[in-house]
C-alpha cells in the first residue's frame, strides 16, 4: 500500500490569504516518489480561502495524481483533525468556506479501492509541512508569524455515533468463574454499562441547558476517576481485600 503525507497552509492572515498545499507520496519502502508543492493566491477562490481549505486542496491534489498513476490502495496521513475525521465519517461537513473542496474530495476518496486515514502530529508531517511554505512579499509561513481575523469562523459539527444496545453477559458461575477469558469479557461488560450510564447522564446535563461547559467537562473527570477506580469482579468478589471498600462506593457512586 502506498503512504501520501499532505498539509495546508493559509497567510499572512487565516481567512483570507494565500493556500499553501504540500504533499508527499511513498512507495510501501517509504521512498517519496512524488510531491506537491503549490501556492495559490486568496483570488483564486474569490478570497474566501482559510487554513482548512487549504488542506483541502492539498489533500485532493494528492488523492488526484494517485488516482491519476493507478494507484488504489493508500493510507492518508495528516495533521489536520478536522480533514482526517471528516473523510473516516466522524465529522460533519456543514458550513464554511472549505465545504466545496471536502465534498469534491470525498467524491475522489469513493473511488479507491482501499483508503484509510490518519491523523498526527505535525512535527510527524514534516516534509508535507515544508511543502506547503508559502512565499509571498517578504512573508515566509516557516518563519513568520501567522495574522488571523477572529470574526471569520468555519462551523464543524461533530456526528455523535448512533447508541448501539449493550449485548448482556451473565455473571460467570461455576467452573466459568474461574475461566481469565469469561471474567475479563464479563469485567469488560460492566465498564460499558457504567460509560453508557455516565454519557447519559453527561447528556442528560447538556439538555438542560443551564449548566456551564466546565462545570460538565469537570463532571466528566470526576466520572472517568470514579470508573477507572471500581474494584474488578473476579470468582471470589471484589477484588479489593478492604471490607469497607467492598459495602461503601466513592461518593456519587460508580457511575
């Protein structure tokens, strides 16, 4: 399978300046083969160009010459969250001046045979990184500072999984309770019971409307530590050897 690394970039000022694209395309020894590297100016997209649509661009740019020389089997790397969760499905497209270059991009990514995504850092992009510099009247995207126009901004809506019905493990009895296999997949079912309670009542909480971000995201921290600290189940019980651990739950309970 062939590798193709790519990134964008947008400046001096995100929205509205010039796109920087860069890719890097390897053979399965992870020699580069081919690279993009291509500026374009903001009148090239009437001026309505940001950072996301630049890795847009870089993005189809690439999957473009690979469809071109035949190849149908790829793994994409990049350092945009945004690009690479939206092209596994993750993401929404909804609304923002990158909209156009996605759905053309996902109408290339169809034809593939076998694509797969993956996002990374960006000191782990390095050379698609290079490859997308813009130069443009004395500015360098490496080594100047980047001007952003804060009453612009790109909407993502983030797709919720759809709930999946958490299949029921009965507690291993007899000779199961001493089988490593069937206390492990029943230790596994409890903690989904307890992650499916915790979401609902997360949920429950975001509904309501009234309750700040950081009083739920430190509900969720709260949650995790309790979750992360329940004894596990074995044959002879709780795990823990502390009687009252054993009768008493941390306060707020399990969940």
């Amino acid at each position: 399978m062939y590798t193709m690394y790519f990134d964008g970039a947008c400046g001096p000022t995100n929205p509205g300046g010039y796109i920087g694209c860069g890719v890097a395309i390897k053979d399965k020894d992870n020699n580069t083969i081919y690279t993009i590297s291509k500026q374009f100016p903001p009148q090239r997209f009437s001026g309505q160009t940001s950072n996301n649509l630049a890795e847009y661009t870089a993005l189809f740019l690439g999957l473009q010459w690979c469809l071109n020389h035949k190849i149908t089997e790829l793994h994409v790397i990049g350092d945009s969250k945004l690009v690479i969760m939206q092209m596994k499905g993750c993401f929404k497209i909804k609304k923002g001046t990158y909209v156009k270059a996605a759905l053309e991009t996902i109408k290339l990514r169809d034809n593939f045979k076998k694509i797969t995504f993956e996002h990374v850092k960006r000191e782990l992009n390095t050379e698609a990184d290079e490859l997308s510099a813009i130069v443009i009247d004395g500015y360098n995207s490496k080594t100047d500072k980047l001007s952003y126009i804060s009453h612009k901004k790109e909407t993502v809506i983030i797709q919720k999984p759809q709930n999946q019905k958490i299949k029921k493990i009965p507690k291993p009895t007899g000779k199961a309770a001493f089988n490593p296999e069937k206390l492990a997949e029943y230790d596994r079912y409890l903690k989904e019971l307890m992650n499916e309670a915790h979401e609902k009542r997360l949920e429950k909480l975001r509904n309501e409307g009234n309750i700040p971000n950081k009083t739920i995201k430190t509900i969720e921290q709260e949650g995790k530590k309790r979750r992360e600290s329940k004894p596990k189940f074995n044959s002879f019980g709780l795990s823990s050897n502390n009687r009252s651990s054993k009768k008493n739950p941390p306060r707020g309970g399990w969940v």
